[in-house]
C-alpha cells in the first residue's frame, strides 16, 4: 500500500459525511462592491443599494453568485497550511481541477451571513495521485435555502 492507497483509507470512512463546517461570514457592501470592480461586473443589483429598493425583487442588493463561489476556499479555510497538513497527510500537492454541477438557489442579501459545509462523497485513485469530490454547501443565516451548492473537484499528489 502506498501513500495514495492510504489517503484513499483516509477519506473512504469519510464519504457522504460532514467533515468541516466553517465560521459565519457577514456579506457587505464593501466586499460586494470589491467583486464588482475586480471582475467588472458592476450590475445595479449588486450595486446601487437605493435603485435596488425599488427594482430589485430582493428589495435590496445581492452578492454575485460568482462571489459566493470564489469565497468557498476561504469559507472552509481549505487552503490553509494547517488544514493541507490535517487532511492530507503525506501529500505535497493540491490542485483544485474545478466544478462539477453548480447551483444558486437562494440569493445573498447583503449583509446577510454565509457559511459552508463540506462533504466528500467520492474518492479515487488516479495516475500519481488521488481525487476527491467534495459537496459544498454554502448556508445563509435563519434561511432554509441554501446560496450555493456546488462539487468541486481537488486533485491530491
Ligand atoms: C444579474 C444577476 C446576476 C447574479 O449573479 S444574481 C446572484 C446569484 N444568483 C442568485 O442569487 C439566484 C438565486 N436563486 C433563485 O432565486 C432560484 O434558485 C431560482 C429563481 C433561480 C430558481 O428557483 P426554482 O425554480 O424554485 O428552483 P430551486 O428549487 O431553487 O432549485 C434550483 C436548483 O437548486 C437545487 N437545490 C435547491 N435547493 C437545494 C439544496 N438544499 N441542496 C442541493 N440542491 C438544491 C435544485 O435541485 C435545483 O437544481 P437543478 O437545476 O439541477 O434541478
């Protein structure tokens, strides 16, 4: 058995359970606005707070989608050094190969919070390495929808 067979061990006693479940995180304004001038998606539903009151169908501004699913690698604190080392034991590398199904269901009123979950729910081996598919499920605070779910795909070596 070699180090890839053992990660695979690892994560198999895992699968279809929760494993990390991150900290609150307040959407503002501010950050909205930020996404918006880095991407140049500068939509009025996202920004212009006063348009948004008599436009919006939220009656209020609402993150970008694409917001919410560039936070997950901060939301799950993933690509921290400590959770690498937790989680991958023996591994030198990850790479995050992308996205499988992904969908918005609820909207991200501003200065609502978010947080996200995460679900391995398959693991195999691959030429040198490993993939694991994790569900994320980005919550929003007291609703029962959730902003984001999404499978994201990381390719271990
Ligand atoms: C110009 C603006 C740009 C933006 O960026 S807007 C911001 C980002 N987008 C949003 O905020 C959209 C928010 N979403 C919605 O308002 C609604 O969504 C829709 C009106 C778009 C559609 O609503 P409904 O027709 O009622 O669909 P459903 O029941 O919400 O399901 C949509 C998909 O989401 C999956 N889903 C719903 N709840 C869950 C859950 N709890 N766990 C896992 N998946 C869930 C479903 O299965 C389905 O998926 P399947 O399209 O593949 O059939």
């Amino acid at each position: 058995m070699d180090k890839y067979d053992r990660l695979i061990q690892i994560y198999r006693d895992k699968l279809n359970k929760t494993i990390y479940t991150g900290e609150w995180v307040k959407i503002t304004q501010d950050r909205i606005d930020n996404f918006a001038k880095v991407t140049g998606d500068k939509q009025w539903i996202h920004t212009d707070p006063e348009k948004a009151k008599i436009l919006s169908p939220y009656k209020t501004t609402i993150a970008h989608g694409f917001l919410t699913l560039s936070m997950i690698p901060y939301l799950t604190k993933s690509n921290s050094k400590e959770y690498f080392q937790k989680n991958y034991p023996e591994m030198s590398l990850r790479i995050n190969y992308g996205l499988n199904r992904v969908r918005f269901p609820s909207p991200v009123k501003v200065n609502s919070s978010i947080r996200a979950k995460m679900m391995p729910i398959s693991v195999k081996r691959i030429d040198n390495g490993v993939e694991i598919i994790y569900k994320i499920t980005v919550e929003i605070k007291d609703e029962e929808k959730p902003a984001c779910v999404a499978e994201q795909i990381v390719r271990l070596y």
